[in-house]
C-alpha cells in the first residue's frame, strides 16, 4: 500500500509530547520508588515501559525513544542490583535492559504505525466525503441546465 505522506503529521503536537514523557517518567520512577520495599529487584520495567507505551500511543516513537532514554539511568541505578549504585553491568543486567528496550521498541513501533494507518484512514473518510460533496453538486448542476434546456425548448405538438 501507498504511504501517504501526512500519516507522519498524526499528533498535532509533538513538542508537547517530550514535557509530558519527562512528567511521564518521573510519575513511573515515583511510583517505583514508592514500591521498591515491597517490589525489590522484581519487575523493574513495569512502570516505564508502560509510560513509554503510552507515550508512544498520544505523541509518537520519538517522545517514546526520549522515554526510554531517559528511563534507563533510573532502572540501572535504582532498580537494579545493587540498587542505589551504578556497577559493572554483568549478563543479568545486559538481559534485563535488552528485554525492555527490544519489546518497548517493537511496542513503540507498532504503535506508530498503528496510528499512522488510523490517521490515514480519517484522510481517506474526508477525501471521500468531500469528493462525495462534489459529486451531488456536479449532479445537481446538471440536473438544474437540463431543466432549463428542457423549459426554453419547443415540445413538439
């Protein structure tokens, strides 16, 4: 299929979207930090990856490549052991930010041309809607000279 090249032009906005992933990311690693007692080393990508999920889904992948950027210095030196510092990253950690940053970028991806296509669609609805218009003025324009054509012209008795 054609891509059309306004799909790129889906969120109006874009700017907006990298404050919203800083708040974003600050709300995840909040709401981490508040459970790290009870989470420990467990499921340290929960929470970002579902801000970059959603960051990719309202503003685009590159709001949601700045999510993941700017998420990984917290992962690596609060969530993961030993927390609080920054170490030799060994396999363990290298799986860990492998995982997040293959599936949040795959998920972000999908999610781009999920809307691009969705965005695509509503072109087509106006375009169609529009040509639609178009077609019932052309019809009535016609319909109103063959009237006029119709009434200025002898009828044969």
């Amino acid at each position: 299929m054609k891509q059309n090249l306004n799909s790129k032009r889906w969120c109006s906005n874009k700017a907006a979207g990298y404050g919203v992933t800083v708040f974003g990311v600050l709300v995840a690693f909040a709401l981490r930090y508040v459970l790290h007692p009870y989470l420990g080393g467990s499921l340290p990508l929960f929470f970002f990856q579902i801000n970059t999920i959603v960051i990719a889904f309202l503003f685009g992948i590159g709001p949601a490549l700045f999510s993941m950027a700017l998420s990984m210095p917290f992962l690596m030196f609060f969530f993961m052991e030993p927390f609080g510092q920054f170490t030799v990253i060994d396999s363990r950690d290298i799986t860990t930010l492998f995982v997040y940053l293959s599936y949040t970028l795959l998920t972000g991806v999908l999610v781009e041309l999920l809307r691009r296509e969705q965005y695509n669609a509503k072109l087509a609805v106006l375009v169609s809607e529009t040509r639609f218009k178009l077609m019932v003025e052309g019809d009535q324009k016609m319909r109103n000279l063959l009237k006029k054509a119709a009434s200025k012209s002898p009828t044969l008795e």
